[in-house]
C-alpha cells in the first residue's frame, strides 16, 4: 500500500518548509544584528560594540605581585629603556597582510609601564621629537612664554629663549631588545566528518605556536646580562553541519557552524610581559618565581596589574599606588609602610565564591602580611561574598582549607605554623550571614604572628 500527497498539497507542504528555512535564517540574523546609533540627524545608524576596556591579559597579577615584591626591596628603580623588537618570521599574506604584530616593542613598554614605577622607563624607541626639541633649543629658537636670564660677557641679559647647558637626558641602566622568532602552524590537529545521504557534520582542532626571543642588555657595558626564550601555543576549533539535498524539485543547502582561535596577538603580547618579568628579575636580583602562583591556568585578568599593586614604589618621581582598602572601608596600607601595625586594623584577604585559592592580590598582600608579623603582629580577616551562603558544615570546611593556604604561604615566607592562630569564626551552630561592608561576610580572623 502505498500513500501520495495530493499535488496541489505537496507543493504547498514545499513552499511552507521554503518559507521555514528562509524564516529561521531572518530570525538568527536578527538575532546577531548588533545595536545601532545615529549620532546626528540625517546620518546612517552607526554600529556600536562594547565599551573600551583596559587590554589586560593572564599576566596581570604575576605583573603586580612582582613590581610589589621589587617595591618592597626599597632600592631605587633601575632605568630601562627598549630597542627594536621585531618580527623575524617574515610571515606575510596577500589578503591578510603581516601574520603577526609589528608591535613587539610597544608590548614591551607597555610592560614595563605594568610594573607601575618599580622600575623606570627611558623612552629610546623613538626619540625624535625630544631630539627636535633640543634641535630647536641649540638654535635658540625654542621659548617657554618667560624671558630668562642669561650670563654673557657684558653682565646679565634677558633672552626669551630657554637657555640650555645639556645633561637634561637621564641615563638608562639597561635596555630590552629582541624579536618574534617563530610561528608553527598547525602542529598538530584533529577531527572528524561524517554524513549520510549529503546530511553531515564536521568538527576538529587545531594547534599552533609561535616563540619570542628577548635579551636585557647593560647600557654602559653592552654585555647581555639576562637572555630568554619563551614559546606559546594556541588552540582553535570549528564545528559544522550542513544539508544538501533535492526534495522533489526543491534544492535545500542548509549551514551551520562556528569556529573560533585563541587571539594570536594577545598571546604575543603575554609571552613578551613573561619574558619582561624574568629579564627585570635579572638585573634587580628579585626572584619572580613566587609570584608564578599568580598565574592560574592561563585565565585573563579581569582587574588591571596597576590596580593590583598594594606596595608603594620607593621614592623616584613617580606616583606610589592609591592606598588599598579593605571591605569595611580602612585603609591598609599607606605610603609603603607595614599593612597594619600590631593594634591596627584589621587586613582583609578577599576568596573567590567557594575557592580556597590565593589570587593575585592576596599573595601580594601575604609579603606585607610576612613583614607585618615579623615586626609584632597582625590580624587578618579572611572575606568572601555575601551569596556564599554555605551549610556551617560545608562553610567551616571551607575555612579551615582557607587558613591552610594562608598559613602555608606564609611558612614559605619565613612564618611558623604556630604563629597562626584563629582569634574568632563562626560557632557551628551559627547559620548567619556576618557582614563586612556591602556584599561582603566575615569568615575567619586569624593572628599572625605577636
């Protein structure tokens, strides 16, 4: 036995899975179409994207932890300016035109500049308007709007131009130089694709990996003092699937997929900050291998390096970091003294929703913590959000994982176990919410050291 659509029924029954297809596809689209804003009258509606934002990367918090820990050393900060750091790969597209950045050694400055005044930065790179200006000084062309004095051989005169006897230029202690040396392209990838009657779909990955090449060199001595290479690899996928098919007279070709790559030039730019961290570590004899910890599976930084940084830098010209300040609104620290003496407040360690990790800020914190204790004592409270709302079995759990991780990062600091102690925490009948500051609970406080 055999049934057929009446004819005038399945053309129609064609026609409404016709409409269907091209009904989706104008609702997906739809779907992606990004906001749009006419800015003055009679104008096209101009797409607008997300905001501007702070280009940090998974390097933020080994960048803070380690200017701290170069801070807290008090010597004064090394000079460093940066050479030509380039592309050497030579890799080049017709429709795409240069593989990789061209802009190694601005990443590297801006680097530098991460490490928020714990060192200084001599601008060599490209000097040529500070050497126009002292063109225009030598030829006495160039003024301020005041007149000057100027000794001559007939007494004091007045001149308006600047007088200039040379030795404004600050010398550099060292200089960064070096390049992109290698991109490998897919070394390795995977995948599968499969279909039955042209209905199918595919998937794979992909790897590759490019390497930096960077060297600090001493400004007086030319000899190279510190040499790294680093390497970098990325990962990409695409997934898809796809109809092509005849159903009567009617063709339907039907994708679908999405396909997406770790961003090349963002890994570029935190190879060549690594490699910045191991070189200054070089000539200011500050391990940066603490700070490693930082650094947890390669997740970007939602907080800036700059904002991180809870040790003021030693006198130089340059602007120390804002005090830090606890949840409950007291400063603790200010002016790169102790966090807080033996009868201060209270130094609040923030966790992340049930984690037991130290982030980047709380390790930098622990150093000062260490030399807190070392001079008398301190008290710390340990914090979290407000929606941790855990049984008090599970909650103390918690804690106790908590303190473990502070007090080991302390006896890697000098700290005895013995010299921690807890000082209050929740009894474990008590299932309320203690609150320090808006969205904030206590957990623990403990005493450290004293």
């Amino acid at each position: 036995m055999s049934f057929r659509l009446p004819v005038g029924r399945g053309k129609r029954l064609r026609t409404l899975s016709l409409v269907s297809v091209l009904a989706v596809s104008v609702t997906l689209a739809g779907c992606t179409t990004p906001e749009a804003q006419s800015v003055a009258p009679g104008e096209l509606p101009l797409v607008i994207g997300p905001p501007v934002r702070d280009n940090v990367t998974p390097m933020e918090g080994v960048l803070a932890c380690f200017a701290d820990h170069v801070a807290s050393t008090g010597m004064a900060p090394v000079v460093v300016g940066v050479g030509d750091v380039k592309d050497f790969t030579g890799k080049y597209s017709l429709n795409e035109g240069n593989a990789l950045t061209q802009g190694g050694a601005l990443m590297v400055y801006s680097a530098l500049g991460k490490l928020s005044g714990a060192v200084r930065i001599a601008e060599r790179f490209d000097p040529s308007i500070a050497e126009r200006e002292l063109g225009y000084t030598d030829r006495r062309q160039l003024g301020d709007g005041e007149i000057h004095d100027l000794d001559g051989p007939n007494g004091k005169q007045k001149v308006p131009w600047i007088p200039y006897f040379g030795g404004t230029i600050q010398q550099s202690d060292y200089f960064i130089v070096g390049g992109i040396t290698e991109v490998n392209y897919d070394i390795r990838s995977g995948g599968f694709e499969a279909g039955v009657n042209q209905i199918g779909g595919k998937g794979r990955t992909y790897s590759q990996q490019v390497a930096i090449d960077l060297r600090i060199v001493d400004t007086r001595t030319l000899e190279v003092v510190k040499t790294v290479s680093l390497a970098k690899q990325f990962t990409g996928y695409e997934v898809g699937f796809n109809v092509f098919r005849f159903f009567d007279n009617d063709l339907f070709d039907i994708n679908v997929g999405a396909r997406g790559q770790e961003p090349m030039q963002l890994g570029v730019r935190a190879a060549l900050e690594e490699g910045v961290v191991r070189l200054i570590s070089a000539v200011t004899n500050v391990d940066y291998e603490p700070c490693k910890a930082v650094q947890v599976g390669g997740r970007i930084a939602v907080t800036p390096a700059e904002k991180l940084r809870v040790v003021a830098n030693p006198a130089s010209g340059f602007g120390a970091p804002a005090p830090v300040v606890k949840s409950g609104g007291q400063p603790v620290n200010s002016g790169g003294n102790a966090v807080a003496s033996a009868s201060g407040s209270d130094v609040s360690i923030g966790f992340e929703f049930g984690s037991a990790q130290l982030g980047g800020e709380a390790l930098s914190r622990i150093d000062q913590i260490a030399a807190a204790a070392k001079q008398g004592g301190v008290n710390v409270l340990l914090v979290s959000r407000d929606t941790e709302n855990f049984d008090p079995g599970k909650r103390d759990a918690l804690s106790d994982q908590r303190v473990a991780a502070i007090t080991s990062a302390l006896a890697s600091r000098g700290i005895a176990p013995a010299a921690v102690s807890i000082i209050w925490r929740p009894a474990p009948s008590d299932t309320s919410i203690h609150r320090d500051g808006p969205g904030m609970q206590e957990l623990v406080r403990l005493r450290i050291g004293g």
